[in-house]
C-alpha cells in the first residue's frame, strides 16, 4: 500500500494535483497514483474505487494514539503503468490489512524483500514463488497453501463510515472471489467498534471444497499467552488481546519467519521504529468447504 498524505475532498478523493477538478483529479490518481490513499480530516473514512479499491478508517488523524486501518482490493495484475504484475511491483495481496491501536502498528506490511537476487528472478516469471511477493507473506487467506491468481481482483462492495453520535463504527466488506480464481466464494469484513477500541476481520467463504483455508497475520509483536482461540500481542510495552469469535474450536498457531537467504525475515520497510525487529506470524488454520473466521484484537488497559 502506497499512503500519502494531503487534503481529503470528499470520500474516496485526495487533493493531488492543483486547479483540477473532481473529474480530473479522480483520472489523475488513478493514472498516477493508482495505489494511493490521501487524506487530513480525522472525521472521515473513506474508501477509493475503480481499479484501486483502497480504503481506511480511524479515530483521528492527530491523536498520536489514534486507532486506524487500512487494507485493499484492487488488482493483482494492474501496476502504475498496466503492465502485468510478473513484471511489476504488485504483490498477491488481495484483501491485505494492517492496523494501529494504542500507538503501535500489530498488523504490518513485510515489505518488498530484496531486489537484487543473483538471477534477476524478482522480477521475471519467477516472482511470486518468493514469499514477500506471494499470498501467503501478506495478510490475507490461502487455500491449500496456494497464492490468489496473479490475474485476480476484489471490490469494496460496502463501505460505511464511522458514526460516533450513533454509536456505530466503520465497516467495509472486500468481495476476493476472483482472487481464487471464482472456484470458491470469499469475502472479507473489517470494522472498528463505536469506540475503536476493537478491530475485527471477519472472512466468509463458500464452495471451497476440501481445502484447507489459512489466515495469517504478520506483526513484530511478541505474540505470547498462546491458549488456542487466544493470544496476548505485546509490542512497545503495551499488550493487545486477540481472540477468535468464529468458528468454534478454532485455534491459533504462531511461528517466527525464518526464510532463506537472500530473502530478508526481518521488518525493513518504512516504519523505522520497528526497523531490524523479526518478523512473526499469527495463523488460523480451517479445514472445510464452507464457513466464517473471525478474529477480533482488543485494546488492553
């Protein structure tokens, strides 16, 4: 996800480019930028659509400890220029999220990985057989281990805005079904409750056959208190709870990212704060055709 920061016009629309209009502004974006979000109000949240399908939400855009999150649909196969993603920067990341609660980032990009691999295959047809490029090194869902096509995309198909006098918070649902190839129906919900001091990504899928759906999660949190539908994320001397709502007798399982060289396991991208720490992955595994996970992380005081 590319994040900048300047002036929201409206929902879905950022200020890039002076003297434009909204028809204008909005081709701008979209040929310049296809992958930015912009934004400075707090009081909105917002989502971007056509080929991008990026969207936000959060409790304020001052508060140092404000609450937010952002995750994508888009296209797998789409890049700055149209190019198809083999040779591109796109990763398969349909449905990818990361989110901030209490001043610390839980859930985080692991970056772009190393350029220089000795056979150039980073970016020739190769590509997604290395982990920061493939579905399962982004937070989102596998079946069987498999990455989503490389010919895949997902809509915002709802979107709602907090609501903090009616006491309702924001929610967005992410139709991915075409990320898998339209074999199985998939779609994911994120949301904040009223007072955004919980984050849950619900995740529903249907014909899916026999496979086994994996969700996953990276953060450079400590994740401890492991305790099958539970866990306790520490990270900068402040602890998040982790729970699985759905379904039951789901558990968690976690492990340290140890990938081989020249692939880099730990955090290198921009958030400097976290630079050098390791990488770890929070996982849910499900073995059934059809069904619902849900995990909810909760501020604790």
């Amino acid at each position: 996800m590319h994040w900048c920061r300047h002036e929201v016009l409206h929902d879905g629309q950022c200020n890039y480019g002076a003297g434009l209009n909204s028809k204008q502004l909005r081709e701008e974006m979209e040929k310049e930028f296809p992958t930015a979000v912009a934004f400075r109000d707090p009081s909105k949240d917002a989502a971007y659509g056509r080929k991008t399908h990026v969207g936000y939400f959060r409790s304020s855009f001052t508060a140092e400890n404000a609450s937010w999150a952002g995750f994508k649909g888009g296209q797998n196969h789409f890049d700055d220029h149209g190019s198809d993603s083999h040779n591109n920067h796109g990763h398969l990341d349909l449905g990818h999220f990361v989110f901030e609660m209490s001043g610390q980032r839980w859930a985080v990009s692991i970056g772009s990985g190393q350029y220089d691999y000795p056979d150039l295959s980073y970016f020739g047809r190769f590509r997604f057989g290395y982990y920061h490029t493939a579905s399962f090194g982004q937070n989102t869902l596998s079946f069987d281990g498999e990455s989503q096509s490389r010919f895949g995309d997902a809509a915002i198909v709802d979107f709602r805005g907090g609501n903090r006098s009616a006491l309702k918070g924001p929610k967005a649902v992410v139709d991915m079904t075409n990320g898998y190839g339209g074999a199985a129906k998939v779609r994911r919900t994120l949301s904040f409750s009223e007072d955004y001091s919980r984050f849950e990504v619900e995740d529903s899928f249907e014909n899916a056959g026999s496979k086994v759906l994996e969700w996953r999660m990276h953060t450079v949190a400590k994740i401890t208190q492991l305790l099958d539908d539970s866990a306790v994320l520490v990270l900068g001397g402040v602890k998040l709870a982790a729970k699985i709502l759905k379904p039951p007798g789901a558990k968690f399982s976690a492990e340290k990212l140890e990938l081989p060289p020249p692939q880099l396991s730990t955090y290198q991208t921009s958030e400097r704060r976290y630079k050098g720490l390791p990488i770890r992955v929070l996982k849910v595994k499900v073995p059934t055709s059809g069904g619902v996970i849900a995990v909810q992380f909760e501020k604790m005081e």
